[in-house]
C-alpha cells in the first residue's frame, strides 16, 4: 500500500494514549500529528531551497517567457501523482 507508513498502528495509537498531560506543547504535536509532518517536512525545506536558489540567481524572468512549461508540469504531476495512487490501491 502507497501510505502504509503513514496509517496509524497499535503502537502508535499506544504512544498517543500514554502522552503525559505537562508534556511541552510540541512534544504532545509531534506525537499526534506524524503523518502529517512526516509529510509537510520535506515539501517545506525543498521549498524553502528552492526559493532561496531562485531569488539568489534572479530567476524570475523565466516566468515571463517559459509559463506553459510551469502549467504543463503542474497538471502532469497532478495527472500521475493520481494515477500512481489509484494504481496501488488494493481493492
């Protein structure tokens, strides 16, 4: 299964129902919310390099001539992040 490391299992609904109740605010949000910074890290740090090579090298003049390239890529990772999807699903 594509997320089958981001399902909630016996040991991790355990750890969320043994959180202590003084545990720091942050301790108590990486334990219960893992899937979803499991997957927001990575797209926030290779944005974050990403934005910081494009303002470096001034890159913004390429948007002006080379937009269709930016959609058609959008819609085509769309297209197949989806098919991917419904290919590994087991019915």
């Amino acid at each position: 299964m594509h997320f089958a490391g981001q399902l909630l299992n016996s040991s991790h609904a355990e750890a969320i129902e043994k959180i202590p109740d003084d545990s720091p605010w942050h301790a108590k949000l990486l334990i219960k919310r893992r899937p979803v910074i499991a997957v927001l890290l990575p797209v926030l740090v290779y944005h974050f390099l990403w934005w910081a090579f494009a303002i470096r090298s001034n890159l913004w003049h390429m948007f002006q001539t080379q937009w269709p390239m930016c959609v058609v890529m959008t819609f085509g990772s769309i297209i197949a992040g989806t098919l991917i999807s419904f290919h590994t699903l087991k019915f």
